[in-house]
C-alpha cells in the first residue's frame, strides 16, 4: 500500500503495531528518502531475535556505520534501510495494569530517566492489551531508546510479579522497576527466584545520573540523523566511574546475602540506596 504523506505513514504504522506484527520482538519504522519515486516507506520487522535491526553495521554499511567496531549479530536478516527514519512503532502485546503503568512511567517524556531517548510517544492500547508505543518524532539518541526498550520488555514482560508485588509495599514506579530488575538478577535466596532479569546496569550506576535524568552519551548523534546505537556499552548509560555505586552490592549489604530477604526489608534497602 502506497504511502502519501507522514500522517498516512504514520496510519499504517500504528496499524502495523496494533493488527499487523507479531508477538515477541517485533517493530515497524517509518522512513522518508527525498529522491524515491516513492519516498515514504514502511519497513515491518517482525520475530526478531533482538533490537540489532535498529541500526547499520560495518559489514552491510561500510563507511556509514557510526558505530564500526560493534559486531553484527549472525541472526539479524535486514540491513537498516535507507532514508531518513521519521517514526518507529513497538509492538509489546502485554496485558495487566502494571505493563500499563510501566509503560506511562518509562516513556513519561517529562519524568523519565530516559527521556532523551524518546520524543513523542503514544501508547497504543487494542481493549485491556498494552499493544504497543509509537513515536512521531526521532530527533533522539538511539542507544537510550534501545536500553529503555530492553528495560521495559525485561521488567514488564519477565518480572510483573516482582513489580505488583513492590508497589504494593510502597515503592514508586521507579523505584520498583529498579528494585525488580536488581532483586532476580544479582540476590539468590529471595522470593522472586523463579521469574528472569538479565541486569541492564553496569557496577558503577550513578544514583545522580538516574535522578537527573541525564544519561552519557554513547552515540554522538540522532536516530534521525541515522546515528547508530552503541551495542557495547548499551548498559553503561547510567554509568559514572566518580560515584557509581554497585546497585547489587550496596543492596545486598544492607539486606544481608545469607538469608531470605523478606519484601518490606528489600524495600527499605532500595529506598535507601536510591535516596
């Protein structure tokens, strides 16, 4: 189906996300290229097996790859595609109040940490099921986009418990994100065991950093400008060598390794390692 203008494009876009893509990793990117017969189009990537499609590599791109010493994934089947990225939907098809809340707190464009990942976004609900985001501007930095989409699959889709159960006992929003993503990466013997995190800090999470809304800069560039996100150091955005902290070490101290850790004393760890 031919596309006219951006808000067509952006039609179909939305469409994509919420009838069209799949479960699992899947996302759809809207582009512009000026000198095209037909310069808007809509690129589909559906069942992937990370984010890699969301940038250039050495070997598909040459010269044009920002980022030339971050090895291409052997599982990835499209090459970024030409023109300028104009917008990009998610799909996430995720039910539960706390994917909902989730949602609004890490993609808040005023309150998030992340905020300079991201411009414009909407979430986009099909009945109770969070079915997906878009975003219509991409003046953006793309490494922070990456991590916040990473950190919102792993926290909503692989720890709600964890998240409901934090909330519950008074944690704000980001507090029991981060509390959740620690708790079953990096503590053995606690009540959440069984449900999976991967960590998406480094040892040297700068409190001050996270509060302030003010990520590094990894990328030197826009997802509009087709800057390349850093694959590498995509969990060192938090990072800060002067007074990074390690997230898991200071909380387990206070909460002691050797025992089980009941959730009100978990809570008061986090609360105090983040004040």
């Amino acid at each position: 189906m031919s596309i006219k203008s951006f808000s067509d494009g952006v039609d179909q876009l939305n469409n994509a996300v919420l009838n069209r893509l799949s479960y699992g990793i899947a996302w759809a990117m809207l582009t512009f290229e000026k000198d095209s017969n037909e310069p808007w189009k809509l690129h589909l990537r559906d069942n992937q097996p990370c984010y890699g499609e969301m940038r250039k590599y050495k070997t598909s791109h040459g010269d044009l790859c920002t980022q030339p010493e971050d090895r291409r994934p052997t599982d990835l089947h499209h090459p970024f595609p030409l023109g300028t990225p104009m917008a990009v939907g998610v799909r996430w098809g995720v039910a539960g109040e706390h994917a909902k809340e989730m949602a609004k707190t890490i993609f808040n464009p005023i309150l998030s940490p992340w905020k300079v990942g991201f411009k414009k976004p909407e979430i986009l609900m099909k009945g109770d099921v969070l079915a997906g985001i878009s975003f219509y501007d991409t003046a953006f930095d793309p490494t922070v986009f990456v991590h916040a989409l990473k950190f919102f699959r792993q926290t909503a889709l692989y720890n709600p418990h964890c998240y409901s159960s934090f909330r519950s006992y008074g944690l704000e929003p980001l507090e029991a994100m981060l509390a959740g993503n620690v708790i079953t990466s990096y503590l053995p013997n606690n009540f959440f065991r069984p449900y999976y995190s991967a960590g998406m800090f480094t040892p040297r999470f700068s409190v001050r950093r996270w509060k302030d809304k003010n990520p590094l800069d990894l990328t030197g560039g826009t997802f509009r400008k087709r800057f390349d996100y850093n694959r590498k150091q995509l969990n060192f955005i938090f990072h800060d060598e002067a007074d990074g902290i390690d997230l898991h070490r200071s909380i387990v101290k206070l909460t002691g390794a050797d025992k089980i850790v009941p959730t009100n004393v978990f809570r008061d760890a986090v609360k105090e390692v983040l004040s």
